[in-house]
C-alpha cells in the first residue's frame, strides 16, 4: 500500500471515529430528555436526580388536589405520589375555569407585566375583548437556567419549574377571597400558549410610593383588605396558611384594593416542634418565640408571621400618618400590639373593624362652625381658584373625602387660604362625601344639583 493511499485509510477511520463517538454522545444527551418511563438505560444519575425533584414537587402539591365535593383525593394514600398526568387532567376537572385553552387562541398582548424567578405575567386582551392577566413559566428566568445548567433537559426542567404554577393555580381555586386575586380560567396546551398558563383578572403592581402620597382614607383601605385577607387565611379551608414569601411585589391593586396574587411560596402546615425554642420567628430586626403546644406543633405560627409580616411591609408605612385626630389613640393601639405580636389576627381584625366604624360614623364635630358659611342652594362656581393641599383625592387642587357638610366646613375654617367648598355626590368606598375647596372663584353659576358654602368671614376676598 503507498503512503498516500496509507495515509487517506487512516484520515477515513479517524473521521468514522468521530462521527461514531458524535452519533453516541447525542444519543446519551437526549437519552435525558425522553419519557420518564423510558428504559432503564435512560436513568442516568442526572436524570434520577431530576426525576426526584419533580417526585417531591408532586408530594408538595398533591394534598391540594381533589374532586368536586363528595368525592375523595386524588391521592391514592397506598401510593408514593400522584401520578403526574393525573394531576394534568384532574386540574382541568377539578377548577372548572371559565376561560380555557380555546378562549386564548388569538389574544393580543398589551402588555409586558413583569417577571420573576418562575414566571411572567402579561397583561393580554381576548378575542371577545377582555383585559386579563396570563401568567406563565419564564423560559428565561433563574429557576429554568439553573435546571438546564444543572440537568441540561429543557422538557424535564419545564415540567419541574412549573410545578409553582401549577401549585398557585390550585390554590387560587382552593382559596377565595375578595383580596385573593381571582382565577378567571387556566390552559395547559403548550402547543397553544407554550406550557401551562393562568388566566386572572387584571390588576397593577403595588407601588408603594404611590399609596404613600394617597389619601389616609385609601391607605386605611390596604391595610384593612390586608388583615381581613389574614384573617381569612388563619382559618382557610386548607388550614392555616402562612405566606413564606411576604412583600409587596405579591400583590397587585385592583379598583383600590390590595389582593394576594402569588401564592406559589404558600404552606399550610404549622411548625413541628419539642421545645419552645423550635416556635421562634426571626426577622432582620427582631426574633418571637412562642410556647410548643401540647400536640408538638407550634399552634398560630404562620398567623402570626403574616401578621408582624404586614406589619414591618405595610402597616408602619401606611397607617399612622395623617391619621384623624380622633382616631390616633386607636391606630396607635393597632400599631403597637402587632408591632409586638401581643394579639391574634382574630382580635386585630377586631380593631381594625373599631376604626372603621367610628371613621364612618362621623368625628363628631360641633355643628356651630356652620354659622360662619353662607349657603347658596343650586349654585355653582366658576372661574375657580384653586389650592393643593396634601393628601388630596385630585392632586390638582384640594378635595377632600368628609362625612358631612360640618366636618368640610371645619376643614375650610382650618385652611387659612380657604373661603369657600361645595360638597359633591360622589362618594368614597365608606360612603364618605367628597369636598372641594377653594380659595377663591370668579362668580356664582346656577346650579341645581349643587351647594356652595362661602366663608363669611373671607366673604369680601370672593366675587360674588
């Protein structure tokens, strides 16, 4: 054999080589990405590994799938775990969402809503032309790169990442409150949406900010959806449940009022515990500890990690500044028992529901202020003068929510630019009025569905 013809032999047997060991290699590869009742050739060490975290994200979630009432788990208590295309279809079963797979074929995406770790949520028009909200699994996020870094399966790792949303779709169904964001339907036909996907009404992120510059009467607001939202969860269908993962980027603002919507770091199950010293709840600032029960569970431990959670997230924020006057001694009761865990959620709400009744009630202010306003019946300004005041229902000018024409007029006397209000029929959600002040207006327009109060006092500063 010549050398040449030697050498082209070798150059053919080491390509063949090559493309054997390519050709075993892919074979290995995407031997991680086949079915997982596949051969048993297909278990690598990686591939069992992966296999076990899907197996505990199915024990995590299998307690919360069940039948229409009257009928048992889907759990089969003699076996390890539900088996995973069980739990597919027993969701479809078992939500009866209104909105499925069909109602999102030919959505328009409005909007880009925000992404996390696990998911992204895109706020989406349908067909028939409602706003809702779709959140799905994040392809790009932490949790997806870090399977695939670690396992290198893109089919294992989307069912394993969407194990969280398939846990808060769940739970959305399991546990409804009017500050629970509400589930308005779900698809699990990847060919349609790409993977498993919730449908919920359409709200806007929390921006803290924002309420800080609200009026009180809003801020009450938050707080108060937020406490009746514990308490609901305290005493939940599926137990007590405690929110692990507490901040204000789990919730949104629907038509002012604050609802959960992540829920995927949700557990239901109290402490185990020996001693007190197991019951402690460490936050940044300060640790708790609670007594062990006789049962060996830390009763009331989720409760109160929601409760001071709120507290240091909302509560310090939101509630005591710009107060009435007449309600301070009570805000400040609420803010020093839940900054120091003294009461329940229970006794909490209580005082929460105490606030919001007097505040309803009026502040009981004397009548004789009254005296120093002319009343003009079915009047109305023109030309108006306006002042900001703080904080205002307009931030262009001052409007104020009041219980009745005595408590604007004691507003106006206590603004020492104000010389006239009229009160509008527009009403808040406690039923409270809204006021306008001015400094000043041009002249009088007729009106029959209004009533302006001028300032005697100021009169002469107005043209009438």
């Amino acid at each position: 054999m010549s050398s040449t013809r030697k050498q082209y032999f070798v150059l053919s047997c080491l390509a063949l080589l090559i493309v054997c060991l390519t050709v075993v290699m892919k074979k290995w590869h995407f031997g991680l990405r086949g079915n997982f009742g596949d051969a048993a050739l297909d278990l690598t060490p990686l591939r069992g590994a992966l296999l076990q975290q899907i197996r505990d994200r199915q024990q995590e979630i299998a307690p919360f799938y069940t039948f229409n009432q009257g009928h048992r788990s889907l759990v089969d208590h003699q076996s390890t775990f539900p088996n995973a295309d069980a739990i597919r279809n027993t969701t479809l079963q078992a939500l009866g969402s209104e909105i499925g797979c069909r109602d999102l074929s030919g959505l328009t995406v409005v909007d880009f809503l925000g992404a996390g770790y696990t998911k992204t949520v895109l706020k989406v028009v349908l067909p028939r032309g409602l706003e809702v909200a779709l959140k799905t699994v994040n392809n790009q996020g932490t949790d997806m790169r870090s399977c695939l870094e670690d396992f290198g399966d893109p089919e294992g790792c989307q069912d394993l990442v969407s194990f969280k949303l398939r846990k808060e779709i769940i739970l959305l169904q399991r546990l409804q409150h009017p500050n629970i964001v509400k589930l308005k339907g779900q698809c699990q036909d990847s060919a349609l949406v790409g993977g498993i996907t919730a449908v919920l009404e359409q709200g806007t992120p929390v921006q803290m900010i924002q309420l800080l510059q609200s009026p009180w009467e809003e801020r009450f607001r938050v707080c108060l959806g937020l406490v009746r939202l514990l308490h609901y969860l305290s005493l939940s269908p599926l137990g007590s449940v405690a929110l692990l993962d507490f901040q204000p980027r789990q919730f949104i603002m629907v038509s002012g009022e604050l609802k959960l919507t992540d829920l995927d770091d949700a557990v239901v199950t109290e402490t185990q515990c020996r001693k007190s010293s197991d019951c402690m709840l460490q936050f940044p600032l300060r640790n708790f500890t609670f007594p062990c029960s006789g049962s060996g569970v830390c009763q009331g431990l989720n409760e109160m990690r929601n409760l001071y959670n709120a507290y240091r997230y909302f509560f310090i924020y939101l509630l005591p500044h710009q107060a009435p006057t007449i309600l301070k001694p009570l805000v400040d009761q609420i803010m020093n028992t839940t900054g120091e865990l003294k009461h329940s959620v229970n006794k909490t709400l209580e005082a929460f529901e105490e606030v919001l009744h007097v505040y309803k009630s009026g502040l009981n202010m004397p009548s004789s202020v009254i005296k120093d306003y002319a009343v003009l019946k079915g009047m109305g300004t023109s030309g108006n003068k306006e002042y900001k005041c703080w904080p205002s229902y307009n931030h262009q000018r001052c409007m104020l929510s009041v219980h009745s024409v005595v408590e604007a007029a004691h507003i106006c006397s206590s603004h020492p630019q104000c010389t006239s209000f009229s009160v509008s029929h527009q009403k808040t959600w406690t039923g409270r009025l809204l006021a306008s002040f001015r400094s000043g207006f041009s002249h009088l327009v007729p009106d029959v569905s209004s009533t302006v109060y001028v300032r005697t006092a100021k009169a002469s500063t107005a043209t009438l």
